[in-house]
C-alpha cells in the first residue's frame, strides 16, 4: 500500500490507497498547497476589510454629528452623509445663492 497526502481540517495527513481495491480511505480534498493559498486570501481579505472599516469609522468621526449616532451608521450611511455634508458645505460657502438679489428687489418693487 502506498500513502498519498490530503488536506483534513487545515493539516495535511497521509492516507492510505490500496491500490489492488482501488479504495481510497478518504478521498483527497485539497492539497497542502491549494489549502495554505486559501488560508492566505482570507487572511488578505479579512486585513483589507480591517483597514475599510477603520476608514468608513475615521470618516464617520469627521461627519458633525453625535458619535451616539455616527457609530451606528452602516458604510453606504457614512458614505451618503459624507456627500451631503460635502455638498452643504460648498453650497454655504459660496455666500448668498444669486436668487437672493432678485426677491429682494420683488419686494422692493412691490412695497412701493
């Protein structure tokens, strides 16, 4: 009999085939390999997914509003809120909106 590696609960064993049978004992899921570049991808993916929820948690820091509120806002909340906020402070920056002067002057006119 012969034993072939296979990949069982994270470890790599060996197995043995007969091979006058032609019965595998357990049959080989994965290999050593195959299993250690899956476990390396989650580990990549789970750093990534760390460091977005550290910036979507900045961001949210930044919004003025409560923290009572901000941390318990989802991704897509923080994201819209960020763009609102950002539209609201162009908007108040850029001073009086141009309509102003012209309802102004309706009243003017129509007082006199």
């Amino acid at each position: 009999m012969a034993t072939m590696p296979f990949v069982s609960e994270g470890k790599c064993v060996s197995v043995e085939w007969d091979f006058l049978q032609g019965l595998l004992a357990k049959p080989p899921t994965l290999p050593c390999l195959q299993n250690l570049r899956k476990e390396k991808s989650r580990n990549a993916a789970r750093s990534r997914r760390g460091k977005e929820n550290f910036e979507f948690f900045e961001l949210a820091k930044m919004l003025p509003l409560p923290g009572a509120i901000t941390s318990q806002l989802d991704k897509a909340s923080v994201i819209r809120l960020t763009i609102s906020y950002l539209h609201m402070r162009t908007f108040a920056s850029q001073g009086d909106p141009p309509w102003i002067p012209l309802l102004e002057g309706d009243n003017c006119s129509k007082e006199r």
